[in-house]
C-alpha cells in the first residue's frame, strides 16, 4: 500500500485493534490502511458529538496559538482567510471575527459551501483537520490554490516523531485520525506541490506559498 501523500511505499508499521497502520518510506508519516475508515456517515456522528461550544473558554484557549499566530502576521483590514474544516463550533473563525478579521467558514460534512472554494485567500486556518485528510495529496493541493501568492496556511496537529511509541499515542485511539504526518512530509510538500517554504512553532505548521 502506498501512502497517500507522497505514494513512497508503505510498510506495515502496527496492527492495533483490526486497524492496520503503514509506514512512509518516504515521508515517513504514519497512515491507516483504507480498509479501516470508518464511513461518511460513521465519522460525520463521531463529529457530531464533538461539545464544541465557541463561547467555551477551554475550547478558545485551545485554538488561542494558531489565532495569535494569524494576528501576529496579519492585519484585520483588507485580508480574507478561510476556516477550512471548522467543525460544528467554528471558534476560530469566532475569535477573528471578534478582532475585526474577514474570514469564511468551510467544512464537507457541516458548511459545505462550494463557493468558497472559488475564492482565493490571504490564509487558511486548519485546526485539528489534517489528520482527518483521506487523500492528504489531493487536499494540501486545494488548499495550495486556494492562496494568493505570499499566503500562509496554518495547520494544527500532532506531529508524529521517529521516538513516539505509536502503540501507546493517544493521537491514533480517534479513528477518525488516519494520517500523522511526519515533518519530512510538509519537506516532501515544499519540494512537491509548490510552497516556498514551512516552518513549525509548537503544534502549528506554516506552509506559505
């Protein structure tokens, strides 16, 4: 099986509860054998559940690296960004909006808005969202076109390192996760798809255009 971002070879890494995992040889990222996704419906009630109240404070302060992230970078006037799988509780978009900023929610399974993907943007936000990503190729590419030249995409997540003890991660006990990147994986992006460049604070990947 090859891995879905940048097709190197996948070598069987873990069988966790019936759920294969392969390694990148490539890219070394971690990724769930297909077999394995649960279904549209399945993982659309597994978000569902999800308590993602915006007014909650714990769930503002969660989200509070990339937001300040994005202020630090950018101005409220004359920018437009775009929340891209912001969930049943856009919270980033919330905060932003709060601050002044011009910013559009998108998400497949609750504001699927096909407009917006038709427009082009200053920066994307994507918190907790990659991982989800079942053809991860496919979307770092749309995300790519949907920035204007100089845009910035933001991406919060776990990343997966050569010293995690994968069986024991609690990242990979959410089904819905079926991709931990590797940071060779947001490399293979900058030498692949087009970004100039990436760098990483914290949990936050910053891939510019």
């Amino acid at each position: 099986m090859n891995c879905n971002l940048c097709s190197g070879k996948g070598e069987p890494f873990h069988k966790i509860n019936d759920i294969k995992y392969y390694k990148c040889s490539r890219c070394n990222s971690i990724f769930m054998d297909s077999q394995n996704y649960l279904t549209y419906e399945e993982e659309k009630g597994r978000y569902e559940k999800h308590n993602n109240d915006v007014e909650d404070i714990r769930y503002q302060g969660f989200v509070s690296d990339i937001v300040e992230e994005v202020k630090k970078q950018w101005d409220s006037k004359n920018t437009l960004g775009l929340d891209f799988g912001a969930g049943t509780g856009p919270v980033i978009t919330k905060l932003l909006r709060d601050d002044g900023y011009d910013i559009e929610i998108y998400d497949p399974f609750f504001w699927d808005i096909e407009n917006l993907l038709n427009k082009n943007y200053d920066y994307i936000v994507t918190c907790e969202v990659i991982e989800h990503f079942h053809n991860p190729l496919k979307e770092f590419e749309l995300l790519y076109s949907l920035l204007k030249k100089d845009g910035k995409l933001y991406c919060k997540t776990e990343i997966y390192s050569d010293d995690i003890d994968f069986k024991n991660w609690y990242y990979k006990d959410d089904q819905t996760h079926v991709f931990f990147y590797h940071e060779k994986a947001f490399k293979w992006m900058v030498e692949n798809i087009g970004y100039k460049s990436y760098s990483i604070v914290d949990r936050v990947i910053i891939l510019i255009k």
